[in-house]
C-alpha cells in the first residue's frame, strides 16, 4: 500500500473523528439543556438564597444548574435528618413517614438532574478529545498524501 493511500484513510479516518466529536459536543449542550429546562418546569427553590440573602439573584430564583440541584438535595436531607432522623426511624403508621417518602423522590431527582448534568459534561470533554484527534489525523493524513 502506498504512502498516499495510507494519507487518505487517516484524512478519512480523521473526518470520522471529525464528525462523531461534534455529535458529542452537540449532544452534550443537548443533554444540559434538557436536564435545566426539566428542573426549571419543576420550579425547585430549595436552596437558593432568598431575596435579602446573601447571592441573591432575581432573574434566577429557580434550581437551573448541578450546583444548584446538588444544594437543595443537601438542603433537603439536612431538613430531613433533623425532622424525622432517617426513614427506619419512623413508625410504620407514621404521617411523616409519607412525607419522609416525599422527600426521598425530590432528593432521587435531583441527584438524577446533578448525573445528567456530568454525563453531558463528560460527553463535552469527549467530543473534544475527538476533535483535537482529528485535527492530529488530519494533518497527520495531510503530510503522509504529501509525500512520493
């Protein structure tokens, strides 16, 4: 096999690495933005600083981002812990126990949201790594198509 044609299936090679590093990038905003637009339909306020409060902000007074999910689970759980203590605690005909239920989801899908925001931030950084190896196969196809 020729010099040349080594060239050209790295440039090909580096096209594909091209291509599936952008599907990653644009899967990764993808993904973020759906995970902030479902917490922002949810309109979690636990955890956010309130008017008066220190970082306060008006325009965002709704969980949106993983810092901001992963503060009202722990909000949520300090609550939790303090009024019943843990769910083994409660009596089984217990009304808290309900609500101790109830918290348990809320902290379940905020977690989820924080994991969603890591999957598409670990999706970012994978798209490009792809992207800086096909500009490396790229020129490196560039060079070898050179040469003879």
């Amino acid at each position: 096999m020729s010099t040349r044609t080594i060239g050209m299936i790295v440039l090909l090679l580096g096209l594909v690495c091209l291509v599936i590093g952008g599907v990653f990038i644009w899967q990764s905003f993808d993904v973020k933005g759906k995970v902030a637009e479902g917490l922002l339909d949810e309109q979690i306020t636990t955890g956010i600083p309130k008017e008066g409060d220190e970082g306060y902000d008006p325009n965002n007074k709704y969980v949106d981002t993983a810092a901001e999910a992963q503060a009202a689970h722990d909000t949520i759980l300090s609550h939790m812990r303090e009024d019943p203590g843990r769910y083994g605690d409660t009596e089984r005909d217990s009304p808290e126990r309900a609500a101790y239920v109830d918290g348990i989801t809320l902290r379940n899908s905020l977690t989820i949201a924080v994991m969603g925001f890591g999957v598409s931030t670990i999706a970012l950084a994978s798209g490009a790594v792809m992207v800086v190896t096909a500009v490396a196969l790229g020129g490196i196809g560039l060079v070898l198509r050179r040469q003879e």
